[in-house]
C-alpha cells in the first residue's frame, strides 16, 4: 500500500509540535503542500517547514489565535492566497491548559478550553466547507481523543468534554455532507509521548498510563500521523463519519 497525496494541499492546524509536526511532514513525504499553522511556537512551526521542504514540497507557516473568528478567517485567506484551495483539513490544534478537578475548574477555565478545542474546529471547518463544495470534493479530519470514551485522566474532565464535543460534531457534519464530495473522520489518540504530556502529565502518571496500555508503552506521534493519512487516503474511501481509535489497545471495542 503506497498512500499518496501528489500536488494535493493539506492545511495541518496546532502543527508546531507532537502529532501535528508529525502530520504535517508526513504528508509532505507523500508529496502534498502543507500549510503549518502554529499559536504560540512560531520556532517548531519553522522546523516543521524546513523538514517539508526537504521533502521537495511547498510549506508555508502560518500563525493565529483559532479561537478567534477574526484570526481563523486571517489563516484561512492566507493559505488560499498561498495555495489557491485546501483539500485536506487537519484539525489538530487543541490543549488542556492545565490539569484541574472539576470542582476548581472556574468559568474562564472552562470558556478557554472549550474554546480552544471544540470552537476553534466548528470555525475551521465553516471557513472550509463552502470551498470543498464548490469544488465538489475534500477531506476533513478531526482529532479528538481517548478521553472523549473514557472521561479523561486525572484532572482532565473539561478536556474530555470537549473531545466528545469533537467526535460527535464528527457524526454530525459527516450526516450533514453526505453527498457533497466531502469526507468527514476523526481520529482518537491514546497517551502519545508528546510535548503535550511533557506539560500536563507527571511521570508517575504517564507511568500508570502505559502499564495500562497492552503494548505497555506510550504512542508516538509519527503512529498517529500515519492513521491520519490513512483515513485521508483513496485507501479509506468507505469509511465515513468514523472515528479511528490509535492508543495501543488500552481502549477495545
């Protein structure tokens, strides 16, 4: 199986780091133009384009707040500007802020995950949409988490709320644009070891995550990577509003 993605553009979002770096270059390998989006790490987002450009692609990085409408509608023009049209949208972007029990989580917390998580991918998918249409095809890939089926690990509920938000606004919008050329998945990590469980998971917990886990190990970013563009790919043409579980078996259905 040799999954392609020849001359196609791919717009990779929270791309500086982890599983989004990971994804950005992957695709890159397979021959597509990524546009890197990046918040706050503008250094990792130009690593990520040095990589792509040595794959012999075209890569442009690209930075904003995508839970500001204003900035989502700013990164969205300048990748059509760049490239002329999206036919991939990975929506990876997302953070924890900060682990808290619920019961300590307080309005602006709470307002900022969501914010981070669920809206900035309800906005970025809005900005898309009318463009796949028009075209009459592309894919849009979302990345929610093993905490949206399992509620989360310590501290963590905001965090899992919003990515059961993800994998069920995946089923909707896949309903809604059932005909229309464009396909809707999502994909569900377990504990990867990124810079994002570098941050918010303290060793003896990312301990007790892997002894958890079958293989007894962490994923990596590069696993997920290759699920994502599996699911993007021709290879996965009857798959639909799914949701591709990756964590290592620490989750069976």
């Amino acid at each position: 199986m040799d999954i392609r993605f020849d001359d196609k553009v791919v717009l990779v979002t929270g791309a500086s780091s982890g599983i989004g770096k990971a994804t950005a270059i992957e695709f890159a390998k397979s021959g597509a133009d990524v546009a890197v989006h990046y918040h706050n790490n503008k250094q990792g987002a130009e690593e990520a384009v040095a990589e792509i450009r040595k794959a012999g692609r075209r890569a442009i990085t690209v930075g904003g707040d995508l839970s500001q409408k204003s900035e989502v509608d700013r990164v969205f023009k300048t990748v059509y500007n760049e490239f002329g049209r999206i036919d991939i949208l990975v929506n990876n972007a997302g953070a924890l802020i900060k682990r808290t029990p619920i019961g300590d989580v307080d309005e602006e917390l709470w307002d900022r995950v969501m914010n981070v998580n669920l809206k900035s991918l309800f906005m970025c998918c809005q900005a898309v949409i009318p463009h796949m249409k028009e075209r009459g095809k592309g894919q849009i890939v979302n990345v929610t988490s093993i905490a949206a089926r399992t509620g989360g690990g310590d501290g963590s509920v905001h965090y899992a709320t919003t990515k059961g938000g993800v994998s069920t606004f995946t089923k909707g919008l896949a309903k809604e644009l059932a005909g229309t050329g464009i396909y809707v998945n999502a994909i569900a990590p377990g504990v990867i070891a990124t810079p994002f469980h570098d941050r918010f998971s303290p060793p003896e917990l990312r301990k007790k995550f892997a002894e958890a886990t079958p293989l007894k190990r962490e994923g990596t970013s590069e696993e997920i990577a290759y699920g994502i563009l599996f699911i993007a790919s021709d290879y996965a043409s009857y798959i639909y509003g799914e949701t591709l579980e990756i964590n290592g078996g620490m989750l069976m259905d």
